[in-house]
C-alpha cells in the first residue's frame, strides 16, 4: 500500500513540474490566439484561458509585417549544415579517439574534453575578427555555420559511444580487407545511430535558437535568422503583443517537432554513453 501511495505522489509531483514547465508554452499559444489589446489586460483572466473563437489573424499579421518565410529558411539552413556536416566531421574525429591508436592520442583527447568548459562567448570576439573581419564571411552562410562544425561536446559523446560497441563486427571487416574509411561508414556509423541522432538534436536546438553569433555576423535583414527577426519584430512599431506572440509560437514549433521525434535516442545514448571508458 506504501508503495501504492509512493508512486501515485510521483506521478502527481510528475504531472505538476511538467505543468509548471508547460505553462509559458501553453500561455504563449492562447495569447497568440487573442486580440492585441487583450493580451496583457487578461493576464489574470480564466475565463480567457481557453479563447473561443480562435482569432488567427495574428499569424497572417507576421507574414504581412515581416519576411517570416526567409529568416525561416535561413535558420534552417544554418542548423542544417550545422547538423549534418557536423555529424559526420564529429563523428569521424570522435570514432579516430576511440578506434586508432594514435601518438599522444590520449593527450590530444584530454586536450579536446578540456575545450567544453570554454564558453562560446569566450571565442567570439576573435572568430568575428577571424572570419569576419579578414574571411569576408560576414552577411553569408558559411560565416555562421564554420565555428560550429566541429564541437567538443559531440567528439566527447560519440567516443564514449564507440567504446561502448563491441569491436569484433570492425575486427572482422579488417580482416576481410576493409580500409578504415569503410569500416567508419559501413559498420561504425550505423550502429552508433542513437547516440548520432541525440547530438543532432541537441544542436538542432541549441542552434535553433542562437542570437549571438548570428547577431555579430549579419547586418542585412537578407541572412536574419529566426531569433534575429523575432528581436526586430518585437521592436517594430506599433508593438503588437498578439502577433509578437503568433511569431514565438511559430519559431518555437520547428524545435518541440524535432524534440518530439527523436527524444528517444537522446534518453538512449545519454544511458549508454558512460557504460565503457
């Protein structure tokens, strides 16, 4: 019977905490739903907490006022560069650490894991002067995909994964003849798909929603990512709390999606990650 009313409280202190945590989501939705002059009238407002007739004319309002479609294929072609190129240059870096024995391997290993702890903030100022300044990458794509294509974090991670895989599957394709380019390809990667898909996400999010590097290295309205946009909107007069809200939902939405369909191998490869060292 104890153990009956334990679990029972852990679910009720479950469901709270997700609520507490859902609740800015949930208050966002229903005020983008809401005319602009009763956004913040009817922050105390139960009766309003479910608005009916739904009002979507806040979302076409963003459309008309700003360019929402550009800074929304910006952004995804920043994070999707970001995810895809990354992979596979994280990947190859990280399964090098675990598989090849390398002079000073273990020292170069340490030396990368240390390179977590840097803030990026840290490293902006000179990738700006770097990159922008003397590559001439400001106002353009690669400009603000190139720092983040290689990352501490992901290297650290997907080693750890690698270790964790038994060897005999690339012991064997070594001694059928396979160079270690195909063994990475053909054998590695697919079996480290969980832990693959769980960095892709973290970036996907963290990306999604970064403002300061995009903020140094663009200056046109033409290569504005959606947090930038959502920044100049939230400025752009008359204020318009409604659509202000319309515009959060909808840069919000592509990251819940990605989250919701791949949460599963986040919590899979953040289980298996530390199992062998």
């Amino acid at each position: 019977m104890n153990s009956r009313l334990r679990q029972i409280a852990a679910c009720v202190l479950a469901l709270l905490g997700g609520l507490v945590f859902l609740f800015p989501l949930l208050w966002m939705l229903r005020s983008s739903l809401l005319p602009h002059d009763q956004v913040l009238r009817a922050l105390t407002a139960w009766r309003q907490l479910l608005p009916w007739p739904p009002r979507w004319e806040n979302y076409a309002e963003v459309f008309r006022r700003v360019a929402f479609a550009r800074t929304l294929l910006v952004s995804l072609g920043f994070t999707g560069v970001i995810v895809v190129v990354g992979m596979v240059i994280n990947a190859a870096c990280a399964y090098a650490f675990a598989r090849l024995r390398l002079p000073g391997g273990d020292l170069l290993f340490a030396v990368v894991a240390a390179l977590i702890i840097i803030p990026f903030e840290a490293l902006a100022l000179p990738l700006f002067i770097m990159l922008g300044v003397h590559g001439g990458l400001m106002n353009s794509l690669p400009g603000l995909f190139l720092p983040y294509l290689a990352k501490a974090f992901n290297i650290f991670l997907i080693r750890q994964y690698f270790l964790s895989l038994p060897a005999e599957l690339e012991e064997a394709a070594r001694v059928e003849g396979a160079s270690w380019f195909r063994i990475f390809f053909q054998v590695a990667l697919p079996l480290a798909k969980p832990v693959l898909a769980a960095c892709a996400v973290l970036d996907f999010m963290l990306h999604w929603s970064e403002y300061l590097w995009p903020l140094i290295m663009t200056n046109r309205p033409d290569f504005e990512t959606i947090q930038l946009g959502l920044g100049h909107f939230y400025t752009l007069p008359p204020i318009q709390w409604g659509g202000i809200m319309a515009y959060s939902v909808m840069a919000t939405l592509p990251m819940m999606l990605v989250f919701a369909f791949f949460q599963r191998y986040l919590v899979l490869s953040m289980a298996t990650a530390g199992l062998k060292q």
